[in-house]
C-alpha cells in the first residue's frame, strides 16, 4: 500500500520542470532629461534577454513582473512596455529578427512551446524622463516566472 | 479486524498528507523565476538642452577646429546652425584624423559625443549656434 501511495504521489510530482536564466539586462544606456529613449526589442545587447531550457515540446506559460519606474536613490524615471514589446523563439540559437512568435505583449500571460534549445525571450521597453529629470543611474528589475501550461 | 482499520486509517491520512504537500510542491517546482536589471543613466544636459538652444563654440585651439558635443542618442536627430545658417557637421573626431566607430569610442565622455563642425560654413571667431534635436519616437 505504500508502494502505492508513492507511486500516487511521485505520479503528480512533475519532472519536466523549465529553468529561465536572465541573459542581458535592459540596457537604456544614456538618456536625456525630456527625451524619450526606445529600447527595441530587437537590438541585441541592448534588449532584455532571457532563456529557458527544458524538453522540447513542452508547453510553458510566461509571466513577467514589469516595473513602471527605475529608481535611483528616491528618483523616479518612468518606464513603459507596449502591447508589441515581447517576442519569444524556440529556434536554436534563437532569431532575434524573426522570431516564431512575435509582437507579444509582456503585460498578458504569454504562452510558447519549447524547442530543441528551449526558448529565447526578448523585451523592449521606453523610458520617458521629465525635463527636470534628476541626473543618476536608475534601475529597475524585471522577473520573468515560467509556469508549465495547465497546471 | 480494528487493528487493520486503523492501519488503514492511518495510511490514508498519511496519502492524504502527502498529496497536500505533493499539489504544493508541484506548484514550486513547476514554475520558475529569473530576473535581469533595467538599466538607463540620466546625464545632465551640460550647456545643451532639448531643441532650440543657442550654444557659443570654443575655439580649440585650431581655427579648422569647432567642436560641438552633442548627446548620445540613437533617438534624436539632429541639426545645427551657426547664426541662422546650416552648418555642416561631422562625427569626425580624432586628432589623429581616425574616424569611425573607434574613434567614437574613444571619445564618448558623459554620454556626449563630438561632432566637427564644417570650417567653411561657419564664420570665424565665436559664433553663436542653434542646436536643434528633434526625438522622432515622440
């Protein structure tokens, strides 16, 4: 009997667990106050960047947890994503240019299925600094949580 | 008779148990988490602010020689002129005569970027130019 309760339990446990990795950060580089400054999400090296390994064809959802300012000891500057500002590929290694799925919106829950090289996901974003933006360097951090699809 | 119930009881509660803690484990273990920084400098304009703004060039030293830093921004687009007329300008900006990216790099200071203006199309002395950036994403 207990060699069945294991089995019962060991059952429901799953094994294919995904494992994100941050890549690249954000990267806005230099900004002026009162100028808006664009982040696509296609410029390498600028764009966040994230990976996720696991067994190919397995469905997972995406969830990203975005900030609405980066800080900067108790400054503000205000950071925005659009409905376009995501884009995710299972191809390895990943194509930025051409991604299989593209114009994702990374405020919704996202869904993408894994391929040989698990996947690749990239975000743009805008800041828009006033015109009496407090010079520093602001950050902000970005989680990404990926979940199996239907658990 | 009663001892194998209880057995049986105790079996149960246990399976019970472990498929509680089992459904909260697969929820752990089943999603994942990374997080990456979101990064931007704010740099003070220095002298030169969003367009129009009226800026007196140096002299640096060689009358060919008008230097001009201007904002290192992908966004903006920019255009100058020197008492009213359009003034030609270059990223050119090495003392060597090296251009390109290199010499770019080299010269980055404070997210500023030089630019040469066009000896022939400014006037000699101090002259007063009007900077004009213009960001097309806004």
């Amino acid at each position: 009997m207990i060699v069945a309760l294991a089995a019962i339990v060991l059952g429901r446990i799953p094994c294919k667990a995904q494992t994100p990795t941050g890549i690249n950060d954000l990267t806005f580089g230099n900004v002026l106050p009162g100028v808006t400054k664009t982040i696509s999400k296609r410029t390498a090296g600028a764009a966040a960047e994230y990976s996720v390994t696991g067994n190919a064809g397995d469905q997972v959802l995406i969830d990203f947890a975005l900030p609405t300012h980066l800080k900067d000891n108790g400054n503000s500057l205000l950071i925005t994503f659009t409905a376009t500002d995501c884009a995710i590929d299972s191809s390895d290694p990943g194509d930025q240019s051409s991604p299989a799925w593209d114009d994702q919106d990374p405020r919704n829950t996202l869904s993408a299925t894994l391929g040989s090289g698990g996947l690749i996901i990239w975000l743009g974003a805008r800041t828009q600094p006033s015109a009496l933006q407090t010079a520093g360097s602001y950050t902000a951090e970005i989680v990404l949580t990926v979940s199996p699809a239907g658990t | 008779m009663n001892i194998k119930l209880s057995i049986n009881i105790v079996c149960l509660a246990t399976a019970f148990l472990l498929l509680s803690f089992s459904d909260s484990a697969a929820k752990r273990a089943g999603s994942a988490s990374a997080s990456i920084q979101a990064t931007a400098r704010v740099v003070p304009s220095q002298g030169i602010a969003v367009s129009p703004v009226e800026v007196a060039l140096p002299d640096e030293g060689s009358e060919n020689d008008w230097w001009l830093w201007i904002p290192d921004n992908e966004d903006l687009q920019i255009s100058i002129e020197a008492d009213g007329r359009p003034v030609e300008s270059q990223l050119l900006t090495d003392d060597r005569g090296l251009t390109g990216r290199s010499a770019l790099e080299r010269h980055r200071h404070n997210g500023l970027i030089p630019h040469r203006l066009s000896f022939d199309s400014l006037p000699e002395g101090t002259a007063t130019c009007t900077v004009t950036l213009t960001n097309p994403s806004n």
